[in-house]
C-alpha cells in the first residue's frame, strides 16, 4: 500500500470534535439500550448518546479481533492436521505465536506519541492484512510467523481500544463501559464457532475462515471517518505542544511509568501476567481436548462455545459493574479464585459436566481480565496509558507463552493434558492475592487517581 494511502487513512479527521457544537441528538442521556446491546446483557446505564458512539466503534473492532483469536482455538485441530503439526508440539507452536505480544510492547506506547485513533487505526489495517496471510501459510514455519504479526496487531488494537473506552467514559459507569466492551467483542468468538461448525463443508475449510478475518479492511472508511480522537488525548496534546521534547516517544513513555508507577506497574503487569499464565492452558486446547477425549464433533463444539460461552460472556458485564459499585479489587480476586476450580472441572467432569463448567470458565476468566484492565488505564496518567498498556501486553505476552510452554513440557514428560492444565490453571490464585494490594480505583475521576506528576494517593 502506498504510503500517501497510508498517511490519508491514519491522519485526523478533518472535523474537529472539540471546536464543533455538541450534536444536542448526541447530548440527552440515552434511558434504553442501542440495539446492538442485547437484553440478556442488562440494561445500559443513563449516559449521553456520545458515549455510546464510542462504545460501538470500538467494539466493532474488538468484534474482529475476537474472531480472529476465536480461530486459533476452534480449527487447532484442523491446522495442526493440515500443516503437519504433531500433538506433542502444538504447546511450542502456539507459545511462538504469541510472540507477537513482545512486538506490540513496541507499537503501544506509540499511542502516547501519535494518539489513540491514529494506532487504533494502524492496528486495524495491520490485523487483517497478516490476518488473509495466515489463510495462505503452506507450513508450519510460515503459519507461525504470520500469526505473530497478527497477534502483534490484534494485541494492540485491543489494547488502544480500552485505553480510548477509559478515557471517554465517565467515572460512574467506567466499569460497565469496559466491561460491555467486552462482552460485545466476545461476539466475535460466537461468529467463529458457527463458521467453525461448517468447516468440513466450506471450501478451503480453515483457510476460509481466517479470509473473512481481512474483513475490515472493507469497513476502514467508515472507521476513519467515525473514529474520534479522545478528548483527554487532545488536551494532552494541546498541553505538552510547547513542552521540550513534546509528547512521549516508546522509550521515554515506559520510563516515566517505571519511575513514576513502579509499583502499580508492577501489581497490575504481574496479576495479568498469572491470570494469562492460567488461563491460556484452559482455553487453548479446549477444542482439541472434547475432540479427541470425548469424541465431540466440530459442530457440538461450537454448539458448547455458543450456548455456554454466550451465558458466561456475562462476567464482564457483572464484573464491571459490581466493579462500580462493590469496587475492583474484591470482584478481581472472586473471580480469580473461581477460575481454577471451573478449569479443573472442565478436564476432570463427565461428559454432561463439560458445558456447564465451560460457562464458569468463561464468566470467571471474563470477570479477572476486566478488573485488570481497568486498573491498566485508571491508575496511571494521559502520557503514560500507552506504555502501561504495552506493559500489561509484555506479561501477559510471557504469561500466554509460559503457560503453553509448560503445558508442552509437561506432555513431553508424559503427564496426561488433564492433569498439567489444572495444575497451571491453579496459579490464577495469585493473580487475585495480587489485586487486593492496589488502591481502589472505583467511581473516582482519571485526574483524580494521577496525573502527570507524582501519582497521588490512593
């Protein structure tokens, strides 16, 4: 793509969001759901129509980086089949995979330097073009490097989106934002399961599904053109305009949140480093393990991740939430102490079992990472939400790939999967004991928990 192309499609909309007129259709508080949130996920709070303009724009782009992760999961099977991939190696093969998260440490802490948009954007355009380059892997070696580069952009793009949530959403409802968020973009996991259910039909088979993964790139002009700068950026920008030095680049970013947050950083980064260190094992080779242990065709799977995951999508929307009301550390170490005992019943249930405790897997495993990235933008600054968000990623990144390591170790030795994923599983725990030594962030205004200085008090 031509780079005048490139720079047309992330530069800033020509209007400017700040010096136009509030749209008054844009200003009365919204009292009933947008369609696009569906009953069964409560009813949305008393907000005004903007912020459910943002909500929608960037959970239609999380809606297609959950499907592109849900991918992975669901036809691991049918690639590790078709490219060669022996079962003893696959812990190795998807660790490398997420490889892609020690790129996207790089890219973050760009938005603290060029904005929200403008990365939410690149990021965008990054998924889905190596997201249609997956579909065309011929080995083993190619599929792995095309899916760290998706992962690269789709951690990012996730990310940023959180991050532009955050910062637009007022105090009160900031949980339920975040939360909501991701109970729509687990939407895309539902898609996946039911293009899943007809893979031994469609042409090409698993190769089909990650081309509808290029999708957005269809869809750019729209985003580009609805997609706003967040206010809390702009006054930012405006702010450290005549600064020396002007806006944080990468590396200045991460330093002043080492500085100046270690021990948030610290907290927040170890807590989801576990909780992916835990949860990965669960997840990653639920397909693979009712297909070859209870004999579960593609189709009952999806059946199982569209019912049961559907239900436990929920743990979002109840995390954030209760998150606003009750506070985030208590419901971060609930669901964190949930989490393991739904794994463990997963691997070691009966059949009739399996669906049932899929839901607390989902609910639970939802809930945590919602907690955890509410603090990964509430307890640190403007200038440095980018790099905090690039350092949650790097542990979660050594999380994901720890835990399918040690799953792989452990089917080296002999240990039977059952076994290894609930003894990782079990470290979630401490994720939750984690939690419990960060300041309660709940209901309080972003300025209020820190600024651009000396973090305050909690």
């Amino acid at each position: 793509m031509p780079t005048g192309i490139v720079r047309r499609v992330l530069e800033k909309p020509r209007p400017d969001a700040e010096s136009e007129p509030p749209d008054p259709r844009l200003a009365a508080p919204r009292r009933r759901n947008p369609w696009w949130i569906p009953p069964f996920l409560g009813r949305a709070p008393a907000i005004e129509e903007r912020f459910f303009k943002i909500l929608g724009i960037v959970a239609l782009g999380l809606f297609f980086e959950s499907y592109d992760l849900s991918l992975l999961t669901s036809a691991l099977k049918h690639i590790s089949e078709d490219l060669g991939m022996a079962e003893h190696e696959l812990g190795f093969y998807l660790g490398a995979v997420r490889l892609g998260g020690l790129l996207a440490f790089l890219l973050l802490p760009l938005a603290d330097r060029f904005g929200r948009r403008r990365m939410f954007l690149a990021s965008m355009i990054g998924m889905s073009v190596f997201t249609l380059a997956t579909a065309l892997s011929q080995n083993p070696l190619q599929f792995v490097a095309f899916q760290i580069l998706t992962r690269a952009f789709l951690a990012t793009l996730s990310a940023v989106g959180i991050v532009m949530l955050a910062e637009e959403f007022p105090a009160a409802h900031r949980g339920w934002g975040v939360g909501i968020l991701g109970a729509l973009a687990a939407f895309g996991h539902g898609l996946g399961a039911l293009l899943f259910a007809a893979i031994e039909v469609v042409p090409f088979g698993w190769r089909s599904l990650y081309v509808i993964g290029a999708l957005p790139l269809i869809l750019l002009p729209w985003f580009r053109r609805e997609l706003q700068e967040t206010a809390r950026f702009r006054r930012h920008e405006a702010e450290t305009a005549g600064r020396p030095g002007g806006r944080n680049g990468s590396l200045r970013s991460l330093l002043a949140l080492a500085r100046g947050n270690p021990r948030r950083a610290a907290l927040v980064g170890g807590a989801g480093m576990i909780h992916a260190l835990g949860a990965i094992s669960v997840f990653q080779f639920a397909a693979l393990f009712v297909q070859n242990e209870h004999g579960w065709a593609p189709w009952q799977y999806s059946v199982m991740l569209l019912t049961s995951g559907g239900v436990g999508i929920v743990g979002n929307v109840i995390a954030g939430r209760l998150g606003d009301r009750a506070g985030r550390r208590i419901v971060g170490m609930a669901a964190f102490t949930l989490f393991p005992i739904a794994g463990i019943a997963f691997y070691h249930g009966v059949g009739w079992l399996l669906p049932v405790s899929f839901i607390a897997v989902v609910f639970s495993s939802s809930a945590g990472d919602v907690i955890v990235r509410i603090f990964s933008t509430e307890l640190f600054p403007t200038s440095q939400r980018g790099a905090s968000a690039a350092w949650l990623t790097l542990l979660q990144t050594i999380g994901w790939i720890a835990g399918l390591w040690l799953v792989g170790v452990g089917r080296w030795a002999g240990i039977s999967l059952p076994i290894m994923i609930s003894a990782v599983s079990a470290t979630v725990l401490v994720a939750g004991l984690l939690l419990l030594l960060l300041p309660e962030t709940r209901r309080r205004e972003l300025e209020d928990l820190s600024d651009d200085g000396e973090p305050s008090k909690a």
